[in-house]
C-alpha cells in the first residue's frame, strides 16, 4: 500500500517512536523480572513493608509493560490501515493519553523510597522536605500535562512537561551523594570509609541512567512540538523502568556492600568498646537489622598434674610433670578436676550471617599471660 509523503512523516516521527520506546520497555522489564527473582530469593528475611513495597513496585512495572504492548498493538494491528486514526490515538486513547502520567507515578513511586532513604542518612527534615516538596510540584505538573494532552493543547502540554522533567532526579542524587560524603569525620575507620566510597558510588550508578533518560525526554520534547516529532515519547516510554532498576539495583547490591566493608580487619578496640552490635541497614533499604549473631563456644583445657597413679583420670610420665590433655572417666571427680586446671583458654567463633566471613577470638585464661582481645578473620 503506497503512502503519501506526509503519512511517512507521521510514521517515522509521529509513530515509531512509541514502537521503539515499547521495545526498549520489553528489554529493560526482562532485566526487571530477573532483579524481582533475585530479590526475593536472597532476601527473604527482610521486614514484610520492605517486601510488599518491591511486590508493588513488580505489579507496577507489570502493568506498564501491558500498556506499552496495548499502544504498539492498536497502532500497528488495530490502524494498520489508517495513519490519522493512529496519531490521533495519542489524544482520545486513555492508555496512550496516561502514558506520562503512569511514568511519572512509578518514578514517584521509586523517588519516595530514595527520599526515605535519605532522611535515614541525614535524620534531618529540613534536608528531605524542600525535596520532597520539588518531586509533589513535579508530579502535579505531569498530571496538569495529561489533562492538556486530552484537550489536545500542545502548549499547555509542553509547558506542563517540562517542569515536570526540569527538576528532581538530579537534585535527589545529588543531595544523597553529599549526605554520605559528610557523614564520616577525618578520624574515620578504614572499614566506614571504604562502605561510605562505595555507596557514593552506587548513588551515581543507579540514579544517573534515569536522570540521562528524563533530560533527554526534556530536550526532545521542548525542541520537537508533539504535533511534528514526538521523539520523547521513545524516552517516555523507558523512563519508569530506568527508575525501578535504580531501585532494584540498591536494593540487590547490600550482600556485596556488606561483604565488601567486612572483609578488612577489625581492630580489637572496636569489639572492646562493643561494636559488634547490631547495624542498622536502612540506608540500602533494610528497614531492620542485618541479622543474627551466632555465637558457638569450645572450651579447651590443659592441665599440669604432678604424677599420681591413684588417680585413674589422668596418665603422666614418671619422675616429672608431664602436660596431658584431660579425659575425664566415669571415676573422676569433677572438683579434682576443676582444681587440677592450671590454664584454661576459651575458643570463641563468631557467625555472622552469609556472606559475612568466620572470626574467631582467642580471650586468655586466668593463669597464663593476660593478651588483649583480638580478632582474626579468617581467609
């Protein structure tokens, strides 16, 4: 079937744009499912509010996907024929005419996770609220250019759309990027500084596709009108699966954080001056604590006996005291015993939960020479 030069003009410009913006969304939702499996495979013991917040966010995205294959189909199968019916979709179709507004409700979604993430930082409202505050004034304007996009006013539309996308992601990395670097004085541990290094930059890592995507949006739609080029529609299209993966990205990259900031020695002051206490892990999106501490005790004595052969407990070597391992037998008295240790050394294993690697800590007895506690990880 032959096309007039404007009806191509539309195709390519007007058309293959949501076709290319579906197709992306297809890709990027098969990485999302595959973040979701991971999720709640290795993640299973944390909060229940952490969980059903990720199961909606999986329902969410979903559904977008659903809308994105419900535009291409009616534009391509149900209009193959018909050009102009399928351009006009764009303003009297509701799934097509919400399509902003769905982005703009995941990516709200996924800002607000990150927002509460960084009070968890910062433990200031006076650092969260004036953010807050842009993202609801943004996410007011997505829903002022979905209401223009049904009246069919491109310039309210392009106004509306713009301080939609003008003002947020950046802002939000940014100010993460900056809690984290203030949050650890010059006299600092290793450990603490290498955990903060690389939350820095994760922060960069999964905030910066999303914010590129939602600048690019920006651009194309102010220097295209939607009536000639629709070429943000293709940006549109990806921008609320870039904000779930952020999210999922965070989420799923604790286990490697975590084994990464423990994997340096310990000193000894920090288990003196107790240390080993819980830790929250909020700011990776943990609302609760990283876990158990499983602690396993071998009690190991050695005893210096001088040699008896009344006592059947114990066996030396003739005319000297001879250090054996003590055996206790059915005969043996268990005060005879307490008051034949001559030193006694405690065997302490400390377990975190996996990854964390073993260490153990030797704590000297009464009657040998008294050490400071220490703790060797092991290899």
């Amino acid at each position: 079937m032959a096309v007039t030069e404007e009806e191509e003009h539309q195709i390519f410009w007007l058309l293959a744009p949501f076709l290319i913006g579906s197709c992306v969304d297809f890709l990027l939702q098969g990485y999302l499912f595959s973040q979701f499996f991971h999720y709640f495979t290795y993640y299973k013991d944390d909060k229940l509010r952490l969980r059903i917040i990720v199961a909606i966010l999986l329902i969410g995205t979903t559904l977008k996907t659903m809308q994105a294959f419900l535009v291409i189909w009616q534009q391509n199968i149900v209009h193959f024929a018909d050009v102009d019916g399928a351009v006009l979709l764009s303003y009297t179709s509701w799934w097509q005419t919400g399509s902003g507004l769905m982005t703009a409700s995941i990516g709200l979604y996924v800002q607000t996770y990150f927002l509460f993430r960084l009070y968890a930082i910062t433990q200031h409202f006076f650092f969260v609220v004036p953010i807050a505050i842009v993202l609801v004034f943004a996410y007011i304007g997505s829903i002022m250019a979905t209401y223009y996009s049904a009246l069919a006013k491109q310039s309210g539309i392009g106004l509306w759309f713009a301080l939609h996308l003008s003002s947020g992601d950046t802002l939000l990395c940014g100010a993460t990027a900056y809690a984290l670097l203030t949050s650890t004085g010059r006299n600092s541990l290793k450990q603490t500084t290498d955990l903060i290094r690389r939350l820095v930059q994760l922060t960069w890592q999964t905030m910066t596709p999303a914010a590129i995507c939602a600048l690019c949006n920006l651009i194309f739609s102010q220097v295209y009108g939607g009536e000639s080029k629709l070429v943000s529609a293709a940006f549109n299209m990806a921008l609320p699966k870039l904000y779930a993966i952020s999210m999922m990205w965070t989420l799923n990259a604790r286990r490697a954080i975590r084994y990464g900031s423990s994997s340096g020695n310990m000193s000894s002051g920090e288990i003196s001056a107790g240390r080993s206490r819980r830790r929250e892990d909020v700011e990776l999106g943990r609302f609760g604590t990283v876990g158990t501490i499983h602690i396993r005790t071998d009690v190991e004595t050695l005893h210096y006996l001088e040699e008896t052969r009344s006592d059947p407990a114990f066996s030396g070597t003739k005319g000297r005291a001879s250090p054996t391992p003590s055996h206790r037998s059915e005969e043996a008295d268990p005060e005879h015993l307490l008051a034949n240790v001559s030193s006694l050394s405690v065997r302490v294993k400390i377990r975190m939960p996996s990854p964390q690697p073993l260490a153990s800590c030797i704590i000297s007895g009464p009657n040998s020479d008294a050490r400071a506690p220490s703790l060797y990880p092991r290899a």
